[in-house]
C-alpha cells in the first residue's frame, strides 16, 4: 500500500480513508455523519477536481492561508448537516474584513470530522491544502494549537453556522477566543464552520506540524485495509509510532452509562478492562471528551496528550467510543503526539492536569 | 505479662471493630491482622507517594476525586507497603473493589467526612492500649445483654472474626463453632476455664488463634475472660428454667394421677378402667403422649436413698432426650419416669434402642431402669409406671447401668421395696456389734444363704460354695453378734435385716463373683 | 398461555419474492416444515403447510411470525419506484447549497423520491427554534402537492426528536388538503442524524402501501388456514410486531432477516450468549447474541447504502472461518430453517435513542424512568404480554463537545409474547 498519491493530491476516492483516518485521532467521533460527509465531498470533489495537498516548504513563504475546523459537537453537525457554503462563507468573511484574498488552506486540526472542513474549503476555493495543522489531533479548546504557542493569534475568526447566520470574533488574547465563541455555537445551532488563525505559509513552516494531513490519510487507507487486529496495529505502528498497552475484555462502563453509578452527569465516563494476557491488569480509561488517561492496576500509563485509541479485536477495526459493551475485546493503543506538547508548558495546558487528572504524565517521570 | 511490654499497635480487625470504623463498608480486607501503626489524611493523590508502610491511609478533596484517583492512589498505596486505603462510597465502584483484590490491599468504604475519621483514627492507632480498653468495655456491654449461651459465643464469634470461638463443656461442643475445637495447622488453641455456680468446672471458652500471633492470643484470651460472668448468667438461667419447667412437670403429671383415679403413693385403690379416663386436653399442650398405648420407664439411683439433685435432673433430661425430644422426663420423688406412647403394645424396638443409648449415662451416674408394661390410656400409664417403678428397684441387685423389665420381675419385687436405709439403722442400733464386726459380710452372708435354704447348712454351703463347717463356724459367729436364728419369733426380722443389710453392704449372695 | 391439553407450538416464515421457508418450534425443538415438491407459492400455502405440521405433531399453533423484510427490500431495491409516488420535505433553516446535501447519499434511498422541498424551519437538538416555520412557503408547498402525483410523504425537521411542532404543523398543513395523504414522520422513530432519519422516513412511506396489501394478505390467510393462532411480523432487531403495526411502521420490518438468522442459530445451538459467524455471498460477517436477544445498532443495512435509525443487527465483517476466535459458532444448519427457527422463537422487543439535557443526578434518574417508561409502552403496544416488558440495556453516555450534561439515552426493551386472544387489528399512527 503506497504513501499519499505521488503528485500530492486529494482525491474524491481518498474520502472514505480520510474519514477512517479522522476517526484515528479522534474516537469520540461515531459514524453518524459518515454517509452523507463522504458521499457529498466525494462528489464536490469529483465536480471540483482533486485538491492539491502541499507541504508549506513548497509554496512560497508569503501565501496567505487561514485554516479551518468544524466547531461543536458532531451530534448536532448529523442532525442539521450544512448546505453547503458555511465553509466557503466563512473565508470570505474573514478575507472580506482583512481586505484581502487566501490563497491556500490548512486544517486547524487534522482529526475527526475537522479535517474535512479545509478539504471542502479548498475545493470550492479552488486553492491547496496545505499538509500541515496546528494540533496533530484535537484538542478541546482552539487555542491548543501550535500556532498559539508560536505567537499567532487565532482571531479575527468567522463561525458560519448552518443556519445562515455568522459571528465574527476578535479578541486581544487567545484564551478568550473560545470562551466568546463557545455560546455562540450553541445558537448557531450546536456547530459551525470555523475560520481561524489567518496567517502566512512562511509562518506555518516554523508554527505548524508538517505532513499530519498525509499522515492521517495514510492511517486511514492502513485501517481501511485492516483484516486482522495485530496486523493491523503493526501497520499503523510504523505510520503513527503506536504501541499496544494491553489487549482485555472490558468489563465495566462506569459513571454515565452505568445508571446506579451517577452522581453529577458532568462527570466523564470510565472504561474498565481486564487485561487477558501479559500482567492481567486492569486497565481503567478515563473519557473526557476523548480518552484522556489510561491507568494499568492504578498507576497512569498514557495521559493526554498522547493518543488513545480503542480497536475492536475480532472486527479489526476502530472501536468508537459510544458503542463499547461490556464483554468485548479490545487492544488499547498509545500513539505519541507531536514532541513539543511534551513541554511543561504545552503538558500545562493540554496535559491530564489540564483534564482534572492531577497525575504527572507518564512521559515525564 | 509484663507491664513494661510496649502495647502492640491495632489490628486492622481490631480497628474495624472500634468507632469510627465500626460502620464502614468492607470493600476488600486481604488480611485482618495486619497491623496499622499510623493515620495519613491524603488530599492529593501526590501525597500517598509520600506514605510510610503500615499507614492506614484515607482520601479526600483532590484525592477523591474519581475512580481514577482512587486506582491511582490504590496503586501508590501498595506500592508504599500501606495497611489500608479508606474512600468515600460513592467514589469507589465495583472495578476499585477488582483492583483493590488484584493489588491485594484492603479497601474501605465510608459515609462520614474523611477528615473527622482521621482524627477519631489517629487517637485509637497512636494509643492502642486505649483503644483496646474501649473495645473491651464494648464488649463487655455487648455481652451483658446476652442471656442465652447462643447469644453469648455469637457476640464472642462476631467480636473475634475471623477467630473461631466454641464453648466446650464435658468435651463436647455445645455452643459456638466447632472449627474453634478442632486441631488445625498453623492455629494455636487459647483456653479459658469456666465455672459453674458452685465453684466446680463446668466447661471451657476455646479459640483457635493463627500461630505465633501472641498479641492476638493475648487478647482473645482477654476477650474470652470476659465472657464468663454472662455464661454464668446464661447457664443459670437455663437451670432455673429447666427447674421451672421440672417442678411445671411434676404437677402436671400429678394431676393426672389424680385425674386417673390413682393413689400418689401406694394405696388402696384398684385403678378405673380405661375407657372412663380420658386423656386431657391440656397434656397434648406439653407435648405429652398418653392416649394410646403406653409403656413407662422409671430411671432411679444405684442405692436407694442417693440424692436425686437439680443439676442431675438437667443432665439426664439433656441425655435422655437427645433422640428422643418428644419423650417427657418427669421427676418423681427419688427418681424419674419417662414414657413412650404406641399405638403397638409390642413395638419395643424405639425403647430398646433408646435404653441402649442411654446406658452410658446410666452407667456414669450410677442409675438403674426399669421398664413397665405396656398399657393403654391414662390410668394404664400410671400402672406402667408403678411396674416400671417396681422392676427399677429389683434392677439395683444387678448394678449401675442395670435394665430390669417388669415382664420377668415376679414376687421377689416385692424385695425391691425395703427402706435398705432404714433397715441399716435398726441393725446399727440394735445389732451393734454384729455392724462393728471386722468379719460382718461373711457372716451375714451365711446367715442369709442359711435362712434362704430354709436352715440347711449343707445347701447354703453348695449355694455359697464354701464347707459346710464354714457355714457352721460363721452361723455361729453370728449367734455370737446377736443373730438368733433359733427364735421363731425373730426368724423373719432376721431374714429380712440379713437381706437388706447384705444389699447394703454389697454382699454376694451366691458363689459368683461380687457384684462389681 | 392456553392451558387446553395439547401443547403449544410456534412456527416462523421467510417469504421471499419467489420463495419460502417456514419452520415449527415445538418445546424448544425445532423442525423445517416441508412446503411441497413445487416449493410453496404464495402465503397461503405456506401458512396452511404449517398448519398441517403443526396438526401432525398433535400440537396447536399458537403464534405464526413472518418474516417479510425480503419481500420489501426487494421491492425497494427493485420495484418500481413510480408505484408510490413519494415526496420528501425537509424542514430546515437554509435549503441545501451543494445538490449533493439536497440529496439522500443513497441512491437506493433517492430513487424511491419523486420530488424533494425545503421548507424553512427548524430546531436544535435540545428542542430550541432555529428559525421559524416559513408559512409561505408551507402554504406554496401544499399547493405544489395537491396538483402533483404523491400521495406519500416523509416530513423530516431537523431537532424534530426533540421538539415534533414543526413537523405537526407541516403534517397539519398537508392533510387539511390532502386527506388521503400518508403521511411518516421523522419524530415517529427517534434516532440521531438527519440523514438517517430522511432515509427511514422515506422508506417507511414509501414501503407502506406495499406493507399493508402484504399484512392484509397474511391476516386474511391466517383466518382462512390457521384460525386461532396469532399473526406477528419480524423486526429487525430480531423482535416482532404486531400486524397492524407492522403495516404502519414497514422500515421496522427491515433487515429482520440477518437477526432472525442470529437468533435462530443461538437457539438451535443452545446458547443465550453467543458470537456468530454466518455466511454471506459478499464474505463472512459475525453478529452477536446476549441474553437471547441480538445485539443491534442503528447502522446501515447492508444494499441499502446509507444508516437508519431503526435498530438492526450490528454485523461485522469476519475475516474467515480460519481466524475464529474461541467461542465462535457458525452455524451448519439450512441458513432459511435458522431464519424460521429465529422468527419462531421470537419476542416483542422496542428502542429508543434519544438525546436530552441532565441538570443534576435527580433529573437524570427521572429522564431515565420517563424513557424507560415509553419504551416499555411500545414494547407492550408490539405484542408483549402486559407486565412482562423489561428493559434489557440502558446506556446513558455523555455526548462530547456539547452543553454540559447532554446525554445519550438509549433503552431496549423486551418482553414475553402474548399470544392469548387475536387483538383487533387498529390502525394506529404511530
């Protein structure tokens, strides 16, 4: 199976790879919009040609690009999909207030249904895709990116919701760029196209992770492929740097989806697994919005930011997270993110102090 | 026990058994007797890094955050060598309790604010001599309430778990758990003595401490020698009640002497048919039997004039109805009766067997029975038992441990009625040398095998297998000592002070061996 | 349960388009019933071969479930999709842009719509409005119908699971000017994803008319050869409904072939818990059974190319016979026997999916109850004997990205068949 197609593009054929490859980086995302996201940008693309996937180091440094994401919740995103326009819209309406014109795009996350948002752009633009991104995964708040750490400012930002309507954001330090955003989704009607960070490809070089838009359709054609679970996590092995903590039966869902267990509903949800081979631990996986800890007999294996995936064992594929029962198999896998979240401060903000899990990552100890 | 022994820290038992831990919930609890030596209150997960072995740690704020944190500080916890882990309930969920298992470290689960419980902890762990002093005065309490020996050896069994606990009493288990009595490796047994009201032994408390825990067998012996006034108490209470019911008995059967027309004692009346009497109502409610065929068993001492005490009445009602719970023992006078109600007056397998059973008993006490015949209704019962009463008496010639049916007790019965003991008396005073003589048995054995051989020396010879001139020579002994067989006038009173002074003196009346 | 002295027996049908199967249960033994060296044509026969089995074995037939799912599927895939002229109406803020988002992603799905409107509406999935119902538009959209051809219509709003208003008011609209019209609309399943909940509306509308002329064959063959014995209809997630019911809600019949193929290869093996792998042209997929009942998801069903939001058998593929993991079992049995043998054994089952906003753990608990509530009411409206519904799974997880305390709620219930007197078939709406 080859890498990306040689001459760097993304085509209506690659979709369904894209959307398994999002899934990797974010299992919190079901499959509720799988059919009709792949079958219409398969055929946007197909109207539209290929969109041309570029690393930043071969356009030149001054390209404007400004990056995209869906914002909000995928639940709301299947149950009113867009029109059509919101994503076109809402880089007219940031290139419209800065008087200018965007040359290219770039994911602001390459994962989850996110990464679909710069590809649709970059189609109905006619402009490349940049293969670069600011998270290498997602995280939860927009300024959790590279480019935040780099010193670029998320704002101005346009949120195009589904309903027509838009808001644009200005704000004079990143933090507060999500929390006035954040209600306003709600309204727009639970998501929104977002268009952020608008800068220059030169910058992306330094500011942004290179290759994850690749890298995610690779993992995602590797999944696609997948007959038989070990083979499998051998596979994205070499694309990711995954590891496999334990293969165990899950035995318990604690918290929300166990209804004698409810305190507060806010509370996040735990998965229990009994580990059976190796050391038959029990492994305990702490789900915030995305898996953010994994505990093995109690001391903490992997935390965010690493990556946690579940894969289901006898289907040999990705287990989403809202559909694990008791009684199935699954291997746990780890796959490293980006070195610089390592950072204290990148760990301050994005790591599992940040979750509420006030254990030192395992990565630094 | 020296006083200058420092006071071994608590037991994790121990502690679960003392405010405030007393109403936690026990999630997992490897092993019980471990030992706690100190109280950390953890608010972050950090601090129980920081732990010392042998800590008993309990979770809060921060650190209680979630099943995480409490994995977590599980996992820091055993690695850090600690006693305990304690939680609030509702942080912890089943899978806690999976890892606490798997980690192998106890695991508590608690309703009150962790930070009082550690207060109220930390003063029990820093002095535990205290703490077992409160514990004891607990106990204590517990066991003051208890008036039945089952309720006792539960409180001691409950205070003591996982320890077994027994009461032990004539080598038999009669309360408790019998793993207590029973020899096990790698358990030492703790023994503590128990007394009755009379000052003698009654029974024993035994435990079965774990091996070289001498702390532990020091406190269970403490917790032991605590119980005793109660089972004192208890005993008491069963034998005023047992004496309550005997004397309830006894009237009760009275009455229905009375009912059946006959004599309290030996009398005139000739008993009324049986059809007249009817069984009474009220009997059924005691659980008696007396409307259909009836066949009694009189139970009297060895020697007649023996003492018939309380404490024997309680034995033998526990013996007797051991197999036989429906079959009443009644106190009559010196001895008791007890019967069996049929519908087949041949049926005697069920007596058999029970008097095979309660030969050993009989025998230890020194106690002959005597069966009756069968008869029907009441008055036929109380016939039966005054045949059962007469062949119980004829039953003392053979022994302790002695059966005598009426079916083969003819007039020689009527034997079986000397007051031996009176009798005695008068030879005592009117014979006094013949009492006093070094050579008594012979003679009285002699005159007796005389008078018996209506005056043949040469058959009372062959019956006592000696010579003749034997006879000869002790007969004349016995002239000597005042036994003047020649007087008619006394040959009767002879014969019958003879006989009775030979049953009293155990003398052989025949050439085969003495009676044992 | 009828205490008369020759015992009980239950018999399942597959019908086919050309083709059928059927197959009696008696005590938990099951046996094929032989349909004739022609193979049987038509329901009659078929019911009436059961019959004759059934009084062969000396037994009495209490219930007959049928499973029609290939004959609709068929007929979706298949048929002419101008025999029922069906319309769809979107309601929501903005008309799709992209013709492709005006579109079903399944062709199979978008054939079978004639014509297609947006009308301007909407709410969230919390139940508030995100524009207001566009009356013109609404009232222009009733005109268009009432001089077109459809008689079938699908209404599907987007938050209609939360809050129905706007889907009534269009349902209104439609009827006061087209009495005759059948009308499906998206709040009558529930289910998350606008996208599948088009889908199931349309084939719901669509299949209808089919539905009913094939449950009316039925009953009438059943009071003709089996009078006395109670008349269900297959679900999907391997349950049954009843007749009347069955007729109104086709798209529940769907895909009940593959979980009556579970179902009945857990019985024959014995098993209340148990992985199968069963074989399929396209290669093996395994399904699941726990408790007896077969492990759904609202996924897609395999030719129909897009989700729906009826529950069906969660199928994956299986790499192969030589990759089974321990405590697998492919079934050898007649694959058609182990469908009749699963509808045989069959019972009254619902679900719902829905998704709701929890404050504190007191509302959660109450929210629960009220879900579990209905779902039992719909499980006893299918067939179960009253009292015996139960919930079997209850999964309450929070969504992401969204407001705090929004939950996903999902029940299943199940429930012991009822198979005293023949209800009255009522036509009901929902």
């Amino acid at each position: 199976m080859s890498g990306v197609d040689p001459d760097g593009s993304i085509r209506a054929e690659d979709v369904t790879a894209l959307y398994e490859g999002a899934k990797f980086y974010s299992p919190a995302v079901g499959d509720a919009s799988r059919t009709w996201l792949t079958s219409w940008v398969a055929e946007l693309l197909d109207r539209n040609g290929p969109v041309a996937l570029v690393r930043p180091e071969a356009l030149p440094p001054s390209t404007t690009a400004i990056s995209l994401c869906i914002i909000g919740s995928g639940f709301a995103l299947a149950d009113l999909p867009p029109a059509g326009d919101e994503f076109a819209l809402a880089v007219e309406r940031v290139a419209r207030l800065q008087r200018t014109r965007f040359e290219a795009v770039y994911p602001l996350a390459a994962a989850t249904v996110s990464s679909f948002a710069p590809v649709i752009a970059a189609a109905q633009l006619g402009v490349p895709l940049v293969d670069a991104d600011g998270m290498g995964r997602t995280y939860a708040l927009i300024h959790h990116t590279t480019m935040h750490l780099a010193g670029v400012a998320p704002t101005p930002l346009v949120a195009q919701g589904p309903t027509g309507e838009s808001v644009l954001v200005d704000v004079l330090t990143a933090p507060r760029a999500d929390r006035v955003l954040r209600a306003n989704v709600d309204t727009l009607g639970g998501w929104a196209a977002l268009a952020a960070y608008p800068t220059t490809v030169g910058t992306l070089r330094h500011a942004a992770l290179t290759g994850t838009m690749s890298r995610l359709l690779e993992v995602g054609r590797v999944l696609l492929g997948g007959n038989d679970a070990d083979l499998l996590e051998q596979r994205l092995g070499a694309v990711t740097g995954c590891r496999r903590i334990g293969r165990g039966r899950i035995t318990g869902l604690e918290h929300l989806s166990r209804p004698t267990d409810v305190t507060i509903p806010t509370h996040p949800s735990s998965v229990v697994v009994d580990e059976v081979d190796g050391r038959r631990r029990q492994l305990r996986i702490e789900l915030r919005s995305e898996v953010v800890a994994v505990l093995a007999d109690g001391e903490l294996v992997a935390a965010a930011p690493d990556v946690v995936n579940l894969v289901d064992v006898s289907r040999a594929e990705l287990a989403t997270l809202d559909s694990l029962e008791p009684g199935d198999l699954v291997d746990v896998l780890v796959s490293p993110a980006g070195d610089l979240w390592y950072s204290p401060e990148a760990l301050a903000m994005v790591g599992p102090h940040s979750h509420g899990i006030t254990l030192d990552h395992p990565g630094r100890r | 026990m020296s006083r200058h022994r420092p006071a071994q820290p608590l037991t994790l038992s121990e502690l679960l058994r003392t405010d405030p831990l007393r109403a936690a919930e026990v999630a997992y609890v490897p092993d019980p007797l471990r030992v706690v030596e100190r109280v950390v209150l953890a608010e972050t997960v950090e601090r129980v890094r920081r732990v010392t072995p042998h800590a008993v740690v309990l979770l809060h704020a921060e650190a209680a955050t979630g099943g995480w944190s409490l994995a977590a500080a599980l996992h820091l916890a055993w690695e850090r060598n600690a006693s305990a882990v304690v939680v609030p309930r509702q942080v912890a969920g089943a899978s806690s309790a999976a890892l606490a298992q798997r980690l192998q470290m106890a695991l508590l689960l608690v309703d009150d604010d962790p930070v009082d419980l550690a207060l109220g902890l930390a003063g029990h762990v820093t002095a535990p001599a205290s703490a077992r002093a409160a514990r004891k005065a607990r106990v204590a309490e517990r066991l003051a309430e208890q008036a039945t020996l089952r309720g006792v050896l539960g409180v001691l069994n409950d205070e003591l778990a996982p320890v077994p606990v027994a009461l032990v009493v004539g080598g038999t288990v009669t309360a408790g758990r019998t793993a207590a009595a029973r020899d096990r490796d790698g358990t030492d047994r703790v023994t503590v003595p128990v007394d009755g009201a009379d000052g003698r032994a009654w029974g024993q408390l035994v435990a079965a401490v774990p091996a070289g825990g001498s702390e532990t067998a020091v406190q269970a012996a403490a917790v032991l020698r605590l119980a005793r006034p109660s089972l004192l108490a208890a005993w008491a209470h069963s034998r005023l009640e047992s004496g309550a019911s005997a004397a309830h008995e006894q009237a009760a059967f009275a009455l229905l002497r009375r009912q059946s027309g006959q004599p309290a004692e030996r009398g005139e009346h000739a008993p009324r048919e049986a059809s007249d009497v009817e069984a009474p109502a009220w009997s059924t409610g005691l659980g008696w039997r007396v409307a259909g065929v009836n066949r009694a068993v009189w139970i009297a001492p060895g020697q007649p004039g023996d003492e018939v005490p309380d404490e024997l009445t309680h034995l033998l009602r526990a013996a007797w109805q051991r197999g036989r719970p429906d079959w009443p023992l009644v106190v009559q006078g010196e001895g008791w009766t007890s019967w069996y109600s049929g519908r087949e007056p041949a049926d005697v397998t069920p007596l058999r067997r029970s008097l095979a059973d309660f030969a050993r008993t009989a025998t230890a006490h020194r106690l002959v029975l005597g069966v009756g015949r069968a008869h029907e209704g009441v008055p036929g019962l109380m016939r039966s038992v005054a045949e059962a009463r007469l062949a119980a008496q004829v039953a003392r010639e053979e022994g302790p441990g002695a059966v005598r049916w009426f079916d083969g007790v003819g007039a020689t019965a009527a034997l079986a009625w000397l007051p031996v003991g009176d009798l005695a008396q008068v030879a005592e005073l009117c014979l006094p040398e013949l009492v006093a003589a070094h050579d008594r048995e012979a003679v009285v054995g002699a005159v007796l095998a005389v008078l018996d051989c209506g005056g043949s020396l040469g058959r009372a010879a062959e019956r006592l297998g000696v010579h003749r001139n034997t006879v000869l020579t002790r007969v004349g002994r016995g002239r000597a000592l005042g036994l003047a067989l020649d007087d008619a006038d006394q040959r009767l009173a002879l014969h019958v002070l003879c006989h009775a002074l030979a049953t009293r003196w155990g003398v052989a009346t025949t050439g085969s061996a003495p009676p044992a | 349960m009828d205490p008369r002295s020759p015992p009980g027996a239950s018999a399942g049908v597959l019908l086919r388009p050309r083709g059928a199967a059927a197959a009696l249960v008696v005590d938990g033994r099951a046996a094929p019933v032989a349909l004739g060296p022609a193979g049987a044509s038509g329901p009659r026969s078929v019911l009436a071969a059961a019959g004759a089995a059934a009084r062969a074995q000396g037994v009495l037939l209490d219930v007959v479930t049928v499973d029609v799912s290939a004959v609709l599927l068929d007929a979706v895939l298949h048929g002419d999709a101008a025999a029922y002229p069906t319309a769809a109406v979107r309601i929501v803020p903005r008309p799709a842009s992209d013709p492709a988002l005006g579109r079903s992603p399944a062709a199979a799905v978008e054939r079978l719509v004639a014509q297609r409107f947006t009308v301007s509406g909407g709410h969230d999935l919390l139940g508030h409005e995100l524009c207001p119902l566009d009356r013109d538009q609404l009232a222009r959209l009733c005109e268009t119908l009432r001089r077109g051809e459809a008689r079938h219509l699908a209404i599907v709003a987007a938050g209609s699971q939360a809050q129905p208003e706007h889907e009534r008011a269009v349902a209104d609209a439609v009827q006061a000017v087209l009495p005759g019209c059948d009308i499906t609309a998206g709040s009558e399943f529930g289910g998350q994803g606008l996208a599948a909940r088009e889908a199931t509306a349309v084939l719901n509308s669509w299949l209808r008319p089919l539905a009913r002329s094939v449950v009316d064959e039925l009953e009438q063959a059943v009071a003709d050869v089996l009078p006395g014995t109670a008349l269900r209809v297959a679900r999907g997630d391997g349950g049954h409904l009843l007749p009347a019911r069955a007729a109104e809600l086709p798209a529940a019949a769907l895909g009940a072939t593959d979980a009556m193929e579970l179902r009945g290869a857990a019985h024959l093996a014995g098993r209340d818990d148990v992985r199968l792998v069963l074989r399929r042209r396209s290669g093996a997929v395994s399904g699941h059974v726990r408790r007896g009942l077969v492990v759904v998801r609202s996924a897609q069903l395999p030719d129909i190319g897009v989700e729906l939001v009826v529950p069906t058998a969660a199928l994956a593929h299986h790499p192969g016979a030589a990759d089974r993991t321990e405590g697998e079992l492919a079934p050898r049995e007649d694959p058609d026997l182990t469908v009749c043998v699963g509808a045989a054994t069959s019972r009254p089952t619902s679900w719902l999916d829905e998704v709701a906003v929890i404050g504190s753990a007191a509302e959660l608990d109450r929210v629960r109850s009220e879900v579990e509530r209905r779902a039992t009411a719909i499980a006893t409206a299918n067939g179960a004997r009253p009292g015996t519904a139960h919930v079997v799974d209850l999964s309450v997880v929070a969504v992401p990205y969204s407001p705090s305390g929004t939950v996903r709620i999902r029940v299943r219930v199940a429930g012991e068949p009822d198979t005293g007197a023949r209800p009255e078939p009522a036509r009901s709406t929902r």
